[in-house]
C-alpha cells in the first residue's frame, strides 16, 4: 500500500471485537490484525482508516468518555438506518448523525 498524506483516529478499547462489530456496521473490515500488540486496523472501500487498541480495563470508561471522531461518507443515509437514526441537515451544510460506539467515543457521520 503507497502511504498518502492523511490522519487515521487510533481508539481504545477494552474489547476488540466488540469495537471491529461496530466499525464494521459502518462499512469498515478488517485490514491488518496484530494479536500480540492487541491492535487492528479497520478500512473501507473510500479509502477511510481506524485503527483499534486494546487499552487497560477501566483506562475506558464510556459514560465518562469526550473522545469522538467524524467519518464523511457518502452512504450517511443508509448507515444512519443501520442505526436507527436519521440524518439530519446540519447548519454547517451537512447531513449528519450521530452514534456512540460501545467505548463511548462520539461517532459523527456526515456529507454534504
């Protein structure tokens, strides 16, 4: 794969495969997967990147977590559905919605 200029959110996670199920749900699949580092990297088909790491039991705490990441996809109305929600215009000139992960990051999902 040729490197390209980019940022890729890194989450923590006291459970891995719980969090790659979420991703998942979004369109991401699994890529790489490093079981003794206890890290993977989730992709998917626009080129968009996770990355996954097993973090400490209560280093996490989801009721109490202000992390987040936005994810621009032109499917935002289909995964807004995968969710039981609805996207809706945003002053900022997006559709968007609006989901916790099951660590409790805030996962935003827009496109214009």
């Amino acid at each position: 794969m040729e490197p390209k200029h980019s940022a890729v959110a890194i989450i923590p996670t006291g459970d891995l495969d719980e969090s790659q199920s979420f991703y998942e749900r979004l369109g991401f699949t699994l890529r790489s997967r490093y079981d003794s580092h206890r890290y993977r990297i989730l992709g998917d088909p626009g080129g968009a990147s996770i990355h996954l790491t097993h973090a400490e039991p209560d280093w996490v705490v989801p009721e109490r977590n202000a992390h987040g990441i936005y994810f621009y996809s032109e499917d935002v109305e289909k995964l807004a559905s995968e969710f039981g929600q609805k996207a809706d215009f945003k002053p900022w000139g997006l559709r968007e919605f609006a989901v916790s992960d099951p660590n409790g990051n805030l996962v935003r999902v827009g496109w214009p």
